[in-house]
C-alpha cells in the first residue's frame, strides 16, 4: 500500500467508524501529523505513535491526556532538533514497528484500527519483552515530559499540566533562545 | 625567573575559589583554569530539562565518561563506562564548579572528626586516620566561610555542637515553610533537638549579592539572584574586581608538566579550539574535585613522578571518599490534619524546611554496638522536579502503571499531601576497595585516560546508614506522617566526593603536608576535597571551603606575604 492510498483509507476510517474504532486523533491534529512532523516516521508509523501516546494517557474531562499535552509534536521537537541522536529515532521507530506487529499477528489489524481492550492487551504483550518494556518506559517518560516541562520545549500548552497538578514553576522562566539544545 | 603567574589554580569550584579569591586580594597574580564555560546569574533558569534530564552544565557522557568498578554478588569486580550506565560523577563543569549546584546545607565537622582513630580506633577493613590538624585548627575558617561566603543560620545549643569562635551567624535564617514548626514539635515530644540548619544562603542583599528569591528551586539548580554561595557568585567574581585574577574558561588542563627535581614547569591544557597551550606559575594548586585531581596528577608523569605527579608512594587516588548515610520520606496528607494545619502544609514549598537532628553525631546505644561515631539526619523538601516526581510513578506493583491508573497516582501523589525527606550522612570509612585509577583503555575527547573508580563500601557505612535513617524516620511517623519509608544504600553518592590525596605529616602515608602542599612536590598544593583522610558525617563543602582558606593563606606566607 502507498502512502497516499494509507492516508485516504485511515482518513476514511475516521470519518465511517469513529465511534467503533476512535482513532482518538481529530482532523486538525490528523493535519498537524500529516504536515509538521519530521520524515523519520511514516505517516502511518506517526499515527501509530500518537494512538500509543493517547492510550497511555487518555483525556478525560478534567485532566489532559496526551493530546492535550501535544505529546507528539513535542516527541518529535525532542527526536529532530540539532542536538538528538539519531539511534533514539531508531529505537522509538522500532517500537512502532513491533507494535504493529504484534497487532497484525494479534489481530490482522493496524494498531490504531484496535478497540481499547485489543490496544491494552498488544501494550501488555510488548511490554513481557525487556525492549518493549523500555521502550514504553521511555514513551510515558517523553509524555511526563511533553505535561510538565516549559512550554518553550512545545509540550504542557498554556502551562495545562502544571495546572492540573497545581504545580508552580520556579523562575525566571527559560526564554525560547535559551532552550537547552540551543545552548 | 619570571613566571606567567604567580599561582595558576586549576578547578574553580569551593576548593580553586578561595585560593583565587585570598591571593589576588593580597596582590599575587592568578590564573584560574577551568573546564567548563563561564555562565553568570543572567544564564541560569529553572528548566528541569537543561539541569536536570539532559545535564547540560556536567560534561557529556559520550566524550568524557568515567568507568566504574562495582562490586559483584560473587565479590568479584565489573565495570561499565558511565556512557553505557548513564551513571553520572560529573557535578558541574562551569566557572564555579558542582558549587553552583548545591543545596548548600552547611555543617562544620567537629572536634572529633580530627581525630577519629584516637577517640573510636581503628576499624577492621577501614584505614581510619588522624587528622594532622585539629578543629581549632580550622574553625578560624569555617569562621571566615561564614561572613565571605554568607552562612544564614540560627544557633541553639545541643549536645553535639561545635565550639565556635562568634556568638551567631552573620546572616539570619532564609524563610521557612511552616512544616518546620511540626518537626520542631515533633523533635520535642521525643526530647531530640530539631537545629536549624545553616545555609550558604543569603536571605536578603548583602556582599553585593541578591539574596534569595524563594521560588522553590535551589539544589541542582544554579542561582539566578546570586544568593546562593557558590564559588563563583562569593568568590571568584570579586577576585577578578582586584585586577589580579584571570579566568580561563573551557580550559582543560591535560598534564602537569614536572623537572628532573620534581618541581612543576609548566601546565598544559587544550584551549576552547582544541588547542594546546602552556602556562607556568610559581605554585600551582590543584583542586578539580576528588576523582578529576588524582586523574590529573596520574596523567602527569615526570622524570621524578614515574607512577604519576606526587605518586612514589602509590597513594593518589587511594581511600577515595563519598558520604556514607541514607535517606528515607513520607507523606502527611491534607486530609489527616485540621482545615488550618492542611492549608499550612499546602503552603508553596519555596520557603525552606533547614531543620537536622544531631543527637547521634555520636552513638552511644548497647543495643547497637560499642560507642561509635554515628551522623547527621537533614529533613528537606522533596526535591520539586515535576518530571521527576512524576516518572517515579510509572512502576507499578507488578509491571508499569498507564492510562487512568497512572493519571489517578500522579494526581494523589501532587495534589493530596506534603512530602518530606529526611536524609542521613555518616561517615565514608575509607576502605582499599574504594579508589581511582587510570583506564587502560578508554579515552576521553582530548585522547586523555579517564580516571577508573572503583567503588567499593564498608558495611559500617551501611549499617550506621540504616540506623541514623531509621531514626529519622521515627521523626516522621511522629509528625503523623504515613507511607514512611528509610532506607540506606551502598552505592556512593556521586556528588559528596572527597578523599584520594589524603594529608598526613607521615609522607610514607600521606600525599599533602598538614598545609596540603604535596610531600613529593614543593610548589605543588591540592585544595579541594582530597586532602580529607575522613570526611565526617556532613556534607563537604562548608569545610573544603575553610581548609582552602586556610591554605590559600599558608601560599601567601610561601610568597612573602601581603603585597
């Protein structure tokens, strides 16, 4: 399947079946995905991700999930700017893989076209081996991270998570130009 | 024969500040080599990203690792690289040194860490030695880091308090949350004596410095009022006001350069561009913090140092220190307390808590064993890192935490109570298993040997670890605290390092004189923490900044006095 022929059967899967089968991600984050996220992952691989992230922490009605947070789009500042290292793209695209592995053997589905219970039960499998178990390990981290860190670094908008945790941030505050692979 | 300098001082950090600071101001040119950039108040922001996840102030892992000897279950050795385990030993590698990043708790050692082998004897497995100094020796000094550092405080008189020569400090406590008060009432229902704990902090202007801003994080951060005093905001920036002092930052100094009498030429580093320079100086004074110095001088062989600058005796980088002790916490939670005891505890924790106990500086307790030296017990905030606190949640009983579950144990864990640390130092017993050496094989960017540290322990370290946190504890559960926990571990804190040049009048046993100058070498002196043969049961910046006074000024008197 191409890339474009991926694209137009997932944006139809969200639009047919998204109360069955929520892909959790709305049509401005879709576009979001579709046209700032670096080319180290397919878009179908970025989808993946950012269904991983929200099923780690969900939104609920009176605390952000990892949409709220925009834990993908920070991910991605954390893997792409002029200081990452690339055999952490590697490990976290790995992960990707393997978790649309294990669906496709599960399930013979794409992880993202997977009830909440088949999603739960794909992460549990993932997470029995040492690899997977990090791997996860370093995505809630990278989630943590995306709620709670400046906003200059493109997570925790508005402060949100520090909101939710009625935590107070010390200061003075970093600057943009002084975030921390700037320097 | 003229000199570049009169005394080029290589490190910046407590022990390198007050030798630059005492010889410029008595008109002796010095040059001050550091490792790191030279960042000031106006550099530094609370982001826990740069200080603390991705330690951009301590030397990259991947270019400069250390390699670490661990003890096997089998009492074998193994050893990793710290690029491979992440294991940090870098603690701040800027103008100012690991200085900018403490918490400041400031403790004197006592008359009895002078002389721990006379008053307790000797330790089976521990070479425990006298010092060749004696703590009125020294206390001139922690005089003298008080009012040219800035030490806030409060004296009360407990059984273990050490004699001092002026009524109280010269600056007041910085503020204070109010769950102080709950451990004081605690500590007195348990007859134990709550002192509150001096600080390298100012609580207000003075010495041409802010004083602090409270916004709750300090430790490991570095300060943006200047309140905290580190080397480089007390010291180093009013020894460049003299005209006498220069600071040579992102200078790694790669070798010292020694004659066929052992007297040091020269001194080598690669500069900012990678270049390789040299610079002689009458006295060169080494202070790179423990593990870094012994490298340094291993890295320096000469005609007469075959094994290494000052090391015929094969002691550099023998009876290695850390701080011995444990730690421990729990949590009050809001709900337990009255509406106006919770809104006390649910204060910001900007203020500070400054509280220790010290009733077992010394334990005196059968049922532990005969009369030993025991510790110092802080009690702190839990260090504010959101990041931090959050991470610690996602393991789980069995497996890791997510979705719903992960989100309700973070929101109880910031949202339902105040937690409070307690944190117990004892004394490192300096062991043979426990020392620096050179690696064989890896190298770091400038193609240099790094040094290998193998850390092993003494069980009476562990064993007066549990105890002292045990105690502690106890504290704790009186305040009505719940979820406690104490524990002691054997891994070496990484940033409380001192040890490895122990001095001694005996150069048979020691590397420094009783004035920290090398036996070996006589225009060579160590001013960090190395010198200390014990390294007591507090942290050690308080008295590696006394001692650098006190040597800084035995170097004036070798240069001819005051200008």
């Amino acid at each position: 399947m191409n890339r474009r022929s991926f694209l137009i059967q997932t944006g139809s899967t969200i639009t047919a079946t998204s109360t069955l089968f929520s892909l959790n991600i709305d049509a401005a984050t879709l576009s979001n995905l579709q046209t700032i996220q670096g080319a180290w992952l397919s878009q179908q691989q970025w989808q993946t991700l950012a269904v991983v992230q929200e099923h780690l922490f969900p939104s609920e009605s009176d605390a952000p999930g990892a949409k709220e947070i925009q834990a993908t789009h920070y991910l991605n500042v954390m893997l792409t700017h002029p200081k990452s290292d690339a055999t952490e793209r590697d490990l976290i695209k790995n992960g990707i893989v393997q978790i649309d592995k294990i669906a496709q053997d599960s399930y013979s589905k794409y992880f993202t076209l997977l009830s909440t219970e088949q999603r739960e039960a794909v992460l549990r499998h993932l997470e029995t081996e040492k690899s997977g178990k990090q791997w996860i390990r370093l995505l809630l981290e990278y989630i943590f991270e995306a709620l709670l860190s400046d906003p200059i670094y493109g997570g925790n908008p508005n402060g949100i998570g520090w909101k939710w945790l009625a935590h107070q941030p010390g200061f003075p505050a970093p600057p943009k130009n002084k975030r921390y692979y700037l320097l | 024969m003229s000199y570049d300098f009169d005394v080029c001082v290589i490190g910046s950090g407590a022990g390198g500040g007050p030798v630059a600071f005492t010889l410029a101001k008595a008109g002796y040119s010095v040059l001050v080599l550091e490792k790191g950039p030279w960042l000031t108040e106006k550099d530094f922001f609370k982001d826990e990203l740069a200080c603390c996840r991705r330690n951009i102030y301590t030397s990259n892992l991947r270019e400069e690792p250390h390699v670490v000897e661990m003890e096997t279950d089998e009492g074998g050795w193994t050893s990793q690289s710290t690029y491979q385990s992440g294991w940090n030993f870098w603690n701040g590698n800027c103008v100012g040194g690991s200085s900018n990043f403490m918490s400041g708790f400031f403790h004197r050692l006592k008359p009895v860490d002078f002389k721990l082998r006379t008053v307790f004897g000797s330790i089976e497995g521990a070479d425990v030695a006298d010092w060749p100094i004696s703590y009125a020796d020294l206390e001139p000094y922690y005089d003298k880091v008080e009012r040219e550092i800035g030490v806030s405080g409060r004296l009360i008189s407990h059984p273990h308090a050490e004699p001092r020569s002026r009524q109280d400090f010269p600056y007041p406590p910085t503020a204070e949350h109010p769950i102080s008060k709950y451990i004081d009432e605690a500590c007195g229902q348990m007859d134990l004596h709550s002192i509150p704990m001096p600080r390298a902090i100012l609580p207000y202007s003075a010495l041409e410095r802010q004083g602090c801003s409270y916004n709750g994080y300090c430790g490991s951060y570095a300060c943006a009022t200047g309140a905290k005093g580190s080397s480089r905001a007390a010291l180093l920036d009013r020894a460049v006001a003299t005209g006498f002092c220069q600071i040579r930052p992102n200078a790694m100094v790669s070798r010292i350069i020694s004659d066929q009498t052992g007297k040091i030429t020269a001194v080598e580093y690669y500069d900012k561009n990678g270049q390789r320079q040299l610079v002689d100086a009458k006295i060169v004074v080494i202070a790179c913090q423990a593990i870094e110095t012994a490298r340094l001088l291993l890295n320096s062989p000469g005609p007469k140092h075959q094994n290494g600058l000052a090391n015929n005796n094969h002691l550099v980088g023998k009876n290695l220190l850390f701080a011995g002790g444990g730690a421990g916490s729990g949590r009050l939670p809001y709900a337990k307390f009255s509406p106006a005891k919770a809104a006390e505890l649910r204060q910001f924790a900007g203020p500070f808590v400054n509280r220790s106990i010290q009733d077992w500086y010394i334990i005196d307790d059968p049922t532990f064993g005969v009369r030993q030296k025991g510790g110092t017990i802080d009690f702190v905030h839990l260090h504010p890192n959101p990041i931090a606190r959050a991470t610690r949640q996602i393991r789980g009983r069995s497996g890791l935490l997510w979705g719903k579950p992960l989100k309700e144990k973070v929101k109880a864990h910031f949202l339902e109570g105040i937690y409070l640390k307690i944190e117990a130092f004892c004394d490192w017993l300096p062991i043979p298993d426990c020392y620096v050496t050179l690696d064989p094989s890896v190298k770091d960017k400038w193609g240099l040997p790094v040094a290998r540290i193998r850390v092993g322990f003494h069980v009476r370290n562990l064993q007066v670890g549990w105890y002292l946190a045990e105690r502690g504890a106890e504290v704790l559960k009186q305040m009505g605290a719940e979820n406690v926990i104490s524990f002691a571990a054997g891994a070496p804190p990484t940033n409380l390092v001192a040890g490895g040049c122990r001095f001694g009048n005996d150069p048979k046993t020691s590397v420094l004189n009783a004035n920290c100058r090398a036996h070996e070498v006589e225009n060579l002196y160590i001013t960090d923490g190395s010198f200390m043969p014990t390294g007591g049961s507090v942290p050690y910046t308080w008295t590696i900044y006394a001692n650098a006074f006190r040597v800084a000024e035995n170097i004036v008197e070798q240069l001819g006095g005051n200008k």
